[in-house]
C-alpha cells in the first residue's frame, strides 16, 4: 500500500480544514499519516478511517510562532525565547518569513519514515510547506494553494518562487487561484492545477439530517458562514444592518464560525449600534449544515476567498446567495440577478443588494430554483490525486 502524509497547521473548524478531511475520506488504497504543527484538531473525529497522528508539540516547541513563545515561556527557555523573539522582530521588518520558519525546523530531525506522497495542504509561505521539503522524504512532493496570491506583501511574493519550486506539484483550488498564482510564477506553470474540493451533496444532506439548528428568530433569517477574520469582511455587516433596520426590515442575520480577531470589534459594534436583536454571533459549528437549511438568504461578505466552500454549501440547500466581488465569486455565481447577486466589497453596495433580495420573493425562489438543479458533487477530483 502507497504511503501519503499531510502536513497542516491544525484541523480547527474552517474551510481549508474541511476540505483535507473529505479528501482524506475519499482517497483508497492509500496508508495516510497526519502531520500537525499545532496540537488542535476538532475535526478529527469526521475522518473516517485509521489513520496516523503526530503533533510536533510532542517533540519539541512546534513551527508556529504562538504556541513557541509560550512554550518557551512556561519551561522558562529564556534563550530559546530571546532567539525567537529576535527572529519575529527581523520578520516584522522584513516581511520574510523563510528566515522565522528555519529556525523553527532547525529543532527537527528528518522524518526515519519514506513516503510516496507529502503534501504541505495548507500551502504557501508558512513553515508547514518547509517542514514538508526540508524534513520529509518522498517520492513527490506537493502543495495546496488555497488563497488569493495577489493579495501578498511584496517579499512575499518574492521569496515564494524560492520556495515552491522544490514541489513536483502545485495544486490550485480554483480557477481564479491558479490565474494569480501563476501571474507571479509563470515558471511554475507546467506543475501546477487546479484542483477542486471534494464535496458532494448527497454528502451535506444526511449531515443535516436528523440535525437541529438553534435558531430563536421565526421570521426571515440571514446567514453567514465564515470564519471571524479581517479578510472575511464581517465589518461590513454591522452598517448594513443599521440602514435596513432603520427602513423598517425585520430579518435575524446569524454568524457562524470560530473568532479569529474580530469578534470583540464586532460585538462592541452590534451594541453601539444597538442591533443586538438583528445579529448573532453563534461560535464555530462542527456540523454547520442545519444552519444552511434552516436559513432564507445566504451573504458572504468576504474581502478574499481563494474557493468559498460555505457558498457550495448553501447552494446544495437551494438558499439564494449575495457575494461581494472578491477573486472567485464569479466562478460560483455566474449571472448576477439569475443565479445570486454580487455586490461591491463595500457595506453600501452589500446593503442594495440584500435589500434587493429582501423585497424580491421571486427573485429568491427563482434562484432556489436555480441551485437545486444544479450538480454538486466533485468526487471525481479524486482522480488527479491518484495520477501523481
């Protein structure tokens, strides 16, 4: 049997999370150790085969830099702490996180185990990627990208040619993500593809099934699935909602997801602006599918999205969908006003649209409609794994 071990950060409750999961789930004939920088992994019961673990926080301080500095200041390392934090300062400088990620693997030994496959799956610049070249032995090496390449700092962009060229394969989860990859390395262009998330919506339908979610509002009900972040774009909410209250809307707007910055800004908001009977912030939902079911209307108002799997799942559940405009969204919604609308990232152009679709019943059936024809299943994705 192949050997294949992927190498994450954490398997916390978001996206790029998921879709290593279902993809875990899908392949055969595959042994699949998992490695993780971070001792976090909620998710870990959804896999549903043997596999193999290993955390890097059991051989030492881990690759990531906040769990380091605390290690190093709980067991009192105090060099090891004047190093890192000399490192992180030259980072915050430079912007170059190469440097930061060497040191961190400098405390690794070479994996003893030889691989078929290794896979850094959240990809990029983090040190997950240089863990995956500098102490894994395989046959083939590869990279998932998931986010919008464009959007880096400059170094960023500079430096990653350094990096990735010692992959034998780049994996795009988009169309619009390989585009911005590949602008900034077209020398990368003969290794890299696309490669969709495995989801099928056979699949989402029995995990809402036998589900509840606890919504406590019973008129229309807005919802939105994403992790709470800056480039997530839930800043915009709080103004949105403030101009349909005050024409007189009745609608709940729920927020599922787990913070990550931003829900102390934004809870500080909904009461400044006195919305708290229009918004809530529900936490990170490990099966968030009775939440899509239950919903009327689907927003998200991200900034960036390398691929937006929350949108595939509202789709399977027939929930009419406004997007703002960032780099794939039109891969999903491909006519606005037929099949969703797409709004501007900005909280005035996000409002008309939700308004639009607020007043426009039809509109909202037809859109349904539109969703519940449509095939939602990537299984045969699967396939450009095994040809590796």
């Amino acid at each position: 049997m192949k050997k294949a071990v992927f190498v994450v950060k954490s398997l916390s409750n978001g996206g790029i999370e998921h879709s290593l999961v279902n993809l875990i789930n899908t392949i055969e004939d595959y042994e699949v150790t998992l490695i993780m920088s971070k001792n976090h992994a909620p998710l870990l019961p959804l896999i549903k085969k043997p596999i193999k673990i290993k955390y890097l926080t059991d051989t030492g301080q881990g690759i990531d830099t906040r769990i380091f500095l605390k290690e190093s200041f709980v067991n009192k390392q105090w060099l090891s702490l004047f190093r890192v934090s000399w490192r992180i300062g030259l980072f915050l400088i430079s912007k170059n996180m190469i440097p930061l990620n060497n040191f961190y693997l400098n405390a690794y030994p070479l994996e003893e185990e030889e691989y078929d496959i290794a896979i850094a799956y959240d990809g990029g610049l983090r040190a997950t990627s240089s863990y995956v070249i500098q102490k894994i032995k395989a046959k083939k090496k590869i990279m998932w990208v998931h986010e919008d390449y464009s959007k880096l700092v400059e170094i960023e962009k500079k430096t990653g040619g350094s990096v990735f060229k010692y992959f034998d394969q780049i994996f795009c989860v988009s169309k619009g993500a390989k585009e911005k990859f590949l602008e900034l390395y077209p020398e990368l262009s003969d290794k890299t593809k696309v490669f969709y998330s495995i989801y099928s919506k056979n699949d989402f339908y029995k995990k809402a099934t036998n589900q509840t979610s606890d919504y406590n509002y019973k008129g229309i009900k807005i919802l939105t699935v994403a992790r709470l972040g800056q480039e997530k774009g839930h800043d915009l909410i709080p103004e949105v909602i403030s101009k349909l209250k005050s024409e007189g809307y009745q609608f709940h707007w729920y927020l599922v997801g787990d913070d990550d910055g931003v829900k102390s800004t934004l809870e500080k908001e909904i009461k400044n602006r006195q919305i708290e009977s229009y918004l809530s912030i529900m936490g990170g939902k490990g099966n968030p599918f009775p939440y899509y079911r239950d919903c009327d209307i689907y927003v998200q108002p991200s900034r960036q999205e390398g691929y937006c799997m929350s949108m595939v799942e509202a789709m399977a559940f027939g929930k009419p969908i406004i997007a703002t405009n960032f780099l794939t969204a039109k891969e999903f919604i491909l006519n606005h006003g037929t099949d969703g609308l797409i709004a501007d990232i900005s909280s005035q152009s996000l409002y008309e649209n939700i308004k639009k679709m607020l007043d426009d019943e039809n509109l909202r059936m037809s859109i349904s409609k539109c969703y519940l024809q449509k095939k939602i299943d990537t299984k045969a994705e699967v396939e450009k794994f095994y040809a590796i």
